[in-house]
C-alpha cells in the first residue's frame, strides 16, 4: 500500500518536511507519482509499538465496517450471516495458495511448492474449523494449528530460497508473515476474550 508523506510523517511522528528530506536523500525509499511522493507501507521503519498500534486500530476500523456490511457470500443486502469467505486472513491466504500453485520459477523447486502449498491449505481448513466452533478452547487449538502451519510454510520458503528470497518467494514470505499471521493471532485474542461471554 502506497502512502503520501503525510501519512508517513504522521505515522512516523515526524514533519512532512522530514520525510520529504529523507526521501529525497534515499534514506526512505519512495517513488514520484504524479510530483508526489509515494512510499510503500511495508518499507516504513516503525517499532513493534508503532506496527501492533496501527494493527489494533485496522482491526478496529474493519470490525466496524464489518459490523456494517453483510457477508461477501449473501445472497441479500440486508442479509447479515457470515462465511469463512468473509474473514480477511483466508482469502488472504487463498489467495497466497493460489500464487503459489499457479507459479513457474526455479528459485524454489516445485516439490516444495508443493508441500508448502499443502502446509498452507492445511492451515487454511483449520481457519474454517476455527470459524465454525463455538468452544473456545477447540477454536483456540485450530487457529494455534493454522498459525503454525503458516510459520512452517514461510520458513520452509526461507530455509529453500534463501535469506533474504528472491521473488515471486519474498512476496509470499512477506504476505504470509506479515498480513495472514497477524490476522489468525487477531482471531485468536477474540477468540481468548470469550472465556467470559458464555461461548
């Protein structure tokens, strides 16, 4: 995702000018567009307490608007149900599966492909168990079993490829890691918070 230098700089805690200095002497990377600077999200240099800030408030924006919308899969608008299709961190990892699958590269030989690809869709279907329990403590076990299942995907992309991989292996490392992990662990401290509502 593509940011401005206002964005950056206020994610930063910086001035516009500061972030406009550091990319322009290519300390930050970016690119001009349109004569604006534009600089990718995943290139920022935060702390943990900036990137877990700024997941907490995603989470918090999407549970809202998720709140407002109905399921991707109804088949009414005012039709409130709700699918494994809805939740972020599988169609996030579908699509990964799918990229993986579909690919022709030689950076990672295709039997790794395809156990990782198997590792993945593994990981996948205990996310839609994870959505359909109502226990806590069994919905809680598949999604620690989908998040382990996604770490060894990644790692064994890494351990094949190399540190850092080349592409296409980067992108996927790098989605998995950083965007379908992130959200299991979000459903699993909502899944944790239930201990008290009866669920």
């Amino acid at each position: 995702m593509e940011l401005s230098v206002r964005e950056v700089a206020a994610l930063l805690g910086k001035s516009p000018r500061t972030v406009r200095a550091q990319v322009a002497r290519g300390e930050l990377p970016g690119k001009k567009r349109r004569g604006e600077w534009r600089i990718e999200r995943r290139n920022l240099p935060l702390t943990d307490a900036q990137r877990t800030a700024l997941q907490d408030k995603a989470e918090r924006v999407r549970h809202v608007i998720d709140e407002a919308l109905p399921s991707r899969l109804a088949q009414s608008s005012g039709q409130k149900s709700r699918s494994i299709a809805d939740l972020d961190s599988f169609r996030l990892g579908v699509e990964v599966l799918a990229e993986l699958r579909s690919a022709r590269n030689d950076v990672v030989p295709k039997a790794v492909r395809d156990d990782v690809a198997a590792l993945i869709y593994e990981a996948l279907l205990a996310l839609a168990e994870a959505v359909q329990l109502f226990d806590r403590e069994r919905k809680l076990e598949a999604l620690n079993r989908a998040r382990a299942g996604l770490a060894r995907s990644a790692a064994s992309l890494l351990i094949e490829a190399g540190i850092p991989p080349a592409e296409p292996v980067f992108g996927w490392v790098t989605a998995i890691e950083s965007e379908v992990i992130p959200k299991v662990a979000g459903f699993a401290r909502w899944a944790d918070r239930l201990r008290g509502k009866g669920r």
